[in-house]
C-alpha cells in the first residue's frame, strides 16, 4: 500500500493529511488560536481535594482547573486514598492527556509518559511493554530482549512501538538515549520553574506526524512551505536519516491539498452523511456523550438475495466507519446499528471487519459483540476536540438542535400573536416584516390572513431579522 504525508502550512493553521493510495487515511489540524495543551507537562499546584470522587483539581495555569485521579496518581502500591497521597498547596509534575472539551477542564497523569518513533519512555513505571501489533514471534522476543538488557541501567519503564519493528539495536540505544536526555532536562527545568507553568512542550501536529507515521511504508512527504521543510529536514536527520529523500518541496501552483483533493474530503466530513462507493451511506450523529451511527444500504441491491445485500453492505461499511472515526477524531461511546441480518456467520464477520479496520488507529478502541437488537457498541479514546468541534460554532438559528422552525410554524406563531393582540377592524396600515427565507410563505397566504382578520397585511422582508423572528406593526 501506498502511503503518503502532505503537509500544508499557512499563517494561521497547519494541516497535515496521511494518504494510503491516495486516500485520505488520517488528518490533523493545529491553529495558532487554538493551540493544542495536549502531552504537554506543567508544574502544577494541587487546588483541592475532592474525597468523594477520590481525585483532585489542580492549577496548571491554564485557566480551567485540570482534573488528576487517584489512578493517575504516582504513589505507594497499597495507597488508595488520595488524600494521603497528595496535599492542597502541593507543586507537582503532571502531564496533560486529555484536552479540555466543552465546559470540562483538562485530565492530567502524574505517570508521564515521552514517545519516541520507535519506543515511549515512562520514568515512574518499571513495566516493559510491546506492541501487540508485533505479531511475530522471533521479534517479539528479539526486541524484548533488547529493551530488558537496557533496561538494566536505565530506571523506568519501555514500551516498544509498532514502528520499532525489525529496528537493530544500536536505533533502539539511540532512542532511548535521546528520551532519557529529554527527561533529565525536564526534571532539571520543574526544580527552577515557578508553579502553574509549562516545563516542556510536546511536538507540533508536523512532527508528530513524522514520529508516529514517517516509516518504511511512506514514499512521499510532500511540504509546500520552505520554512517546515528545514525544520522537518532537520528533526529528521535525528529520528530517521535514512527517509530524508522521501521529503520533498511542493512548487505547484495550485493549493497542495487542492492538488490532492484533500480540501474536498475535508468539506464532506462536515456532512453527517458519508456514502459508499457501493451506493451505500452513513448518517453520523454526534453528541456530547455519545455518536450514533446508522448505517444504509441506499441504492445499492445484491443481486442474490436481502441478506447478501446487508452483509455486503456491512462489511463495507465496517472499514469506513473506522476511517470515518479517524478523520473526525470521534471519541468516547459509539453505537453502530447495521443492517440487520440473520445470519451469525454473517455477524461475526461485520465484527471482525471492524476490529480488523481500526487496527491503524492509533487511539485506544474497545469493541463489544453485537447485541440483541443487532448493534456494535465500541468506545474510542478522546484525546483532543473532534473535527466538527475544531471547525464548526454552534449554530446562532437552530443553536446546535439541527433543525429550524418550520415556515408553517411561524405563520401560526404570527397569527396567534395578532390574534394575542385583540385588534378588532384596525382601519391604518398593518405590516408584518420577516426573514427572506419565509416572505414567500408568507405572501403566498395573504388572502389567508385577510380571512382570518379582516384586514390586509403588507409582508415584507428584512436580511437584518433572523429566520424565526418577525415584526408585526399597527400604524
């Protein structure tokens, strides 16, 4: 498979798009407003305790309180109290790993945890961890080995990434020395900081990026600004040298993510419909607590018989569904409601297309056998603001409800007004003034309002008066 990295930098924002066959396969969006806290580490001072939820608020100096719990807590084995395990007024590292949402503040861990390309260094654990995407045998045992005998001088624990694959020794040494660097600075730097301040930032959405996804499997990392393209060249030549011909300028006159159709996709993940090269389609509902979504065979039949429809159907859906989750940046409950079918065979392979396609996500998924009434409840790690979020403000008509009084709502909202009014005969000039998108409605229905008054009505429109509001004049 053919995978590709396109990066567009502009003043205010930052894009970053990862292609499979000129596909897009994930997308990450980083604004200069709006800037992302996420992985950053800050001496916070510990606000209060709260016994009841056995957590804390603490003051990162962010603005909203940041959230630390009991299980994020780095303290004796047997503690489970967090009242003995921290103090109000106390300074402590945390690391944020979840951003603020809505009205809720950060989630900070004192377990801190530094990503590599290759392997994430934890100073507070003892554990050694491998990917479980590392099915081989005889490499799993071989970089286990590797990571132990490390280990031996270095305190702390190792979790070996994916990407560490078939890496030799001496990469994986290189690693964990420039991590164990970079923690031996951020202690130096959390003695001499002042309390609620950043001690040490993570990776731009660019260089993340390349730590987490510029591998063997990437042919092409295409950059239209000169300025990234150095600094990236740079990071590069640290973490990966041997990729360094892979990065290459973009001089094209059109916009890079026109040039690869990426501005257009972006533009369909606003809709809640996502079709099916079948004919098939997804309506994507998003909440605050949960997603729902429903899935649509649409026009496309199968030739054989409704079952084959709605297995063929499923099974395509299941892989975009995942993709879906990703670009999106989808997280907490998810419920999926297939087609229904009849056979178990048939459901069991939904389910395992499912869990198979989520497999390059690199948030947390969790997937349950399908239920009674034939739907796939999952869960997916939210670590930052969907995309919806990012782009979108609620909007100022329906106030995020989706939908907007009807033209025949507000017609017998006016006519209950004026009758409200109890005007009997007005001889002088009655208007009532509203919104362009309804004038017609309402001009249509004068001789309706005649009869049910007595009177004419003059209906105008005004662009200055929103869609459900009117004005009704008696002159």
């Amino acid at each position: 498979m053919k995978k590709e990295i396109v990066v567009n930098r502009t003043l205010e924002e930052t894009k970053v798009a990862v292609l499979e066959d000129g596909r897009l396969f994930d997308l990450f969006i980083e604004r200069r407003e709006s800037e992302k806290i996420l992985n950053n580490i800050y001496k916070g001072k510990v606000q209060n305790i709260v016994p009841a939820l056995n957590s804390a608020f603490v003051d990162i100096g962010f603005g909203k309180s940041a959230y630390l719990g009991m299980d994020d807590i780095v303290a004796p084995k047997n503690e489970k109290n967090i009242e003995n395990a921290v103090k109000p007024g106390q300074d402590i590292m945390v690391q944020v790993y979840k951003e603020p949402i809505s009205t809720k503040g950060p989630k900070v861990t004192m377990e801190i945890s530094l990503p590599g390309r290759l392997l994430v260094y934890m100073p507070f654990s003892k554990n050694i961890g491998i990917s479980k995407n590392i099915e081989d045998k005889q490499e799993y045992d071989r970089l286990k080995s590797i990571v132990s005998n490390l280990k031996k001088d270095i305190p702390g624990g190792i979790i070996v990434r994916t990407e560490a694959e078939e890496a030799d020794e001496d990469e994986i040494k290189k690693e964990i020395k420039y991590l164990t660097r970079i923690w031996s600075s951020i202690v130096s730097r959390f003695e001499d900081a002042k309390p609620m301040s950043l001690i040490h930032k993570d990776l731009g959405v660019v260089f993340q990026t390349v730590r987490d996804y510029f591998s063997e499997d990437v042919m092409l990392m295409h950059i239209d600004s000169p300025k990234e393209l150095k600094d990236v060249t740079e990071f590069v030549k640290t973490v990966s040298p041997e990729f360094l011909d892979r990065i290459v300028l973009y001089e094209g006159k059109k916009g890079i993510f026109k040039a690869y159709a990426i501005d257009e996709e972006i533009k369909r993940l606003r809709s809640n419909k996502a079709r099916l090269k079948s004919g098939g389609y997804l309506i994507i509902q998003e909440a605050e607590s949960l997603c729902a979504i429903d899935v649509n065979s649409g026009k496309f039949t199968a030739k054989t018989s409704q079952e084959d429809t709605a297995f063929l159907t499923n099974m395509e859906a299941a892989g975009e569904i995942a993709r879906q989750l990703r670009l999106r940046n989808i997280g907490g409950i998810i419920v999926i409601d297939f087609i229904d079918m009849k056979k178990a065979s048939n459901r069991q392979k939904v389910l395992e297309k499912l869990r198979e396609a989520v497999r390059g996500d690199k948030a947390k998924i969790k997937i349950w056998p399908i239920t009674r009434l034939g739907l796939i409840e999952m869960t997916r790690e939210r670590k930052r603001e969907s995309l919806f979020s990012l782009m979108g403000d609620t909007c100022p008509t329906c106030h995020g409800l989706g939908l907007v009084l009807s033209k025949e709502s507000i017609f017998i909202n006016v006519c209950d007004d004026i009758e409200e009014m109890n005007i009997d005969m007005h001889h002088g000039k009655a208007r009532i003034k509203l919104n362009p998108d309804v004038y017609e409605y309402f001009s249509e229905r004068k001789s309706r309002l005649k009869e049910l008054f007595k009177m004419d009505f003059d209906v105008q429109q005004d662009i200055n008066i929103d869609r459900e509001d009117y004005q009704i004049i008696f002159e």
